[in-house]
C-alpha cells in the first residue's frame, strides 16, 4: 500500500468534489486518422466505486484493456527508472486505492481546462495524484499519453520528436475545447521534464492559454533554450503568457545544467519557486511518492514538499482560470520547504 502521507493526498481530493477519470481516443485528422490518448480527469455528478493504480495502466493505441500485462510492463519499466521494483512491491502499487473512478458520469460544467504533460514517451498515467487533486478542485485535467507515430516507436529527443507532442497537444486541445463541460477560453497548460518546450510552443499560439506551470521543465535547463529555438523562434519572446515555474534541486541520477534565460525574458508577474527537497523525477507521481521501491522516509519527505508544490499550483491555476487571488511573493515564500522565491522582471 502507499504511504500513509500519499494516501492522505489522495484521498483529499475525495473531501471535495468527486472525480471520474476516462480514457479517450481522438483521431488526429492531420495525420491519417492516428490516434491520441488522452485520460480526462474531471469533477463527477456523484461518488462512484474507487478504480485501483491497476485500471490506469493503459497501453498506447488500445483504450480497451486496462491493466493488462503489456500495460502493467510498461508500468514496471517507467518505475525502475527511480530502481529495482520486485513483484510485491508492483502488487502493492497496483492495488492500491485511488479516489477516482471510471463509473460515474461527469458533472456538466463547464469547468476551465488543463492540460497536463509529461516528457517524451511518458504514459498518461505519469501525474494521476495531481490530475485527481485538480480535478476536484474544478478542473477538467487532460494528460495526453506521448507516443510515436505507430505502435512501438519512441520519440526522438529532438525538435522533431517534440514537434509529434506539440501537435498531439494541439489536437488534444482542439477536441477538448469542443467539449460542453469544458471552458474553452479558460486553459493552463501545467508541463514536466521536456513538455515545458511543447507547453511555450503552445501559449505562444493558442490565445485561450492563459497560464503556464514549468514543473522543472525544459524551461529551466540549458538544453532547452536550443529546442525551443528550433520548434519555435518566437516562444522566448513571443510567450506572454503568465508562468509559475518549479526548480527541484535535490541531486537526481542525471546532473543537467541549468539556464535562466527563459523565465528572465518573462515580464512581471511570472513566478519561480527552488524546491530543495524534491528531484527532477519526484515532482511526477509515478516516480515520486508513489513510487513503490521509496523508503517511508522519501516517500514521507516527497510527500510533504508535493503540499507546498500543489498549494502554490493551485493558487497560480485558481488566480488565471477562475479570478482568484492573485499569488504574492509573502505566500509564496511561506510554503514549506521552498528555499528562494523569484518575481520576473525585479
């Protein structure tokens, strides 16, 4: 079972509007008819019975099955990234509880929309604790899967790799923003690891964005400020888009270097927040605390820092989508275990 801290996590999102997840195919018409999985995260009518990590194990391609065996080795492959899993601690993941459920209509809405990445070849199911908080917090939550064109390819770590996920997005968001549950001119795009570049190249030309969230993005490291470049020339400048942007600083397995240059172009009102507690990979879920091989210890200090992270997110999200307070650097710097706050443009 997950840790006590995560468990709490997740179940919060049940304390306040319920949440139906679904799996959905849409046929991209740009490309033959190929498909893009998307798993929707949205507010439900009424409380259902609860699906399990299991049910969100979905193979690319195929919406049908769900937690079957290619799914779940696809599942246990994207785990060992963070180390060895064994079969028990794979079971105890794969049962346990989440407070989503697949068997309960959606609430009619309309409710603003957020579309939530991961990097390259990342499953949908990579941010299922945040897509659920999200999500019941009043929030239609997309997180597309990233895939190659056909079955069994992988995307190159490349402009023209990304530029299969920036029109994977784009159709994403083209269907979605047709559905009557959802504001379409209320949008966020809420990005991680690579997606961040995909997530400018998007702001940049869709006017209905209306904010951007880097977790530890591309946006934040050296490698980025050249693939922006060559799948965008006029992101860095063009973006105007607010941006709420997360550098986790604990040591990962990969030491990147950092770049300043995108969030230093932002025009005020874009913030940067050093989470000093989190890695690269932990401000995913699949590879943070809900990670099965994390000692009660990680998953207890994940669990703590993921608080914060989600308290900001959502202020930042509420503020742009649904005219909240604004964020401010005095709450900002509050949240525990955030070391430095930045204000673009000061």
């Amino acid at each position: 079972m997950p840790s006590s801290a995560l468990l709490a996590l997740t179940l919060a999102a049940s304390a306040t509007l319920p949440v139906r997840v679904e799996v959905t195919e849409l046929t991209d018409s740009t490309r033959d008819g190929r498909p893009v999985q998307v798993m929707v995260w949205s507010p439900a009518s009424k409380r259902g019975p609860q699906s399990t990590v299991r049910d969100l194990a979905v193979e690319p391609f195929d919406t049908r099955g769900r937690g079957g065996a290619s799914a779940v080795e696809q599942l246990r492959a994207r785990l060992a990234e963070a180390g060895p899993v064994t079969d028990v601690q794979l079971r105890s993941l794969l049962d346990s509880a989440v407070a989503a459920s697949f068997d309960v209509p959606a609430a009619p809405g309309p409710f603003p929309l957020i579309l939530l990445t991961g990097g390259l070849n990342s499953p949908a199911w990579l941010h299922f604790r945040r897509a659920e908080l999200l999500a019941a917090a009043g929030y239609v939550v997309a997180t597309p899967a990233s895939v190659g064109l056909k079955p069994g390819e992988k995307l190159s770590f490349d402009a023209s790799g990304l530029g299969v996920q920036v029109a994977d997005e784009l159709c994403a968001l083209a269907h979605l923003e047709g559905w009557p549950r959802v504001r379409r001119d209320r949008v966020a795009l809420v990005a991680w690891s690579v997606s961040g570049l995909t997530a400018a190249a998007l702001a940049t030309r869709r006017p209905e964005v209306r904010a951007v969230v880097s977790l530890d993005s591309g946006l934040s490291y050296g490698y980025g400020d050249d693939l922006l470049s060559a799948i965008d020339p006029s992101a860095l400048s063009g973006m105007t888009t607010p941006l709420l942007q997360f550098l986790a600083t604990r040591p990962a397995r990969f030491k990147v270097p950092r770049s300043a240059r995108f969030f230093d172009a932002r025009k005020p009102g874009s913030w940067e927040l050093t989470v000093a507690d989190l890695s690269h990979p932990e401000l995913t879920d699949a590879l943070g605390a809900g990670a099965p091989q994390a000692t009660d210890e990680d998953r207890q200090r994940i669990a703590r820092a993921a608080v914060s992270v989600d308290r900001a997110l959502r202020q930042f999200l509420d503020q742009h989508l649904k005219g909240g307070p604004p964020v401010n650097k005095a709450f900002l710097e509050a949240l525990p275990g955030v070391s430095t706050v930045r204000e673009s443009g000061r």
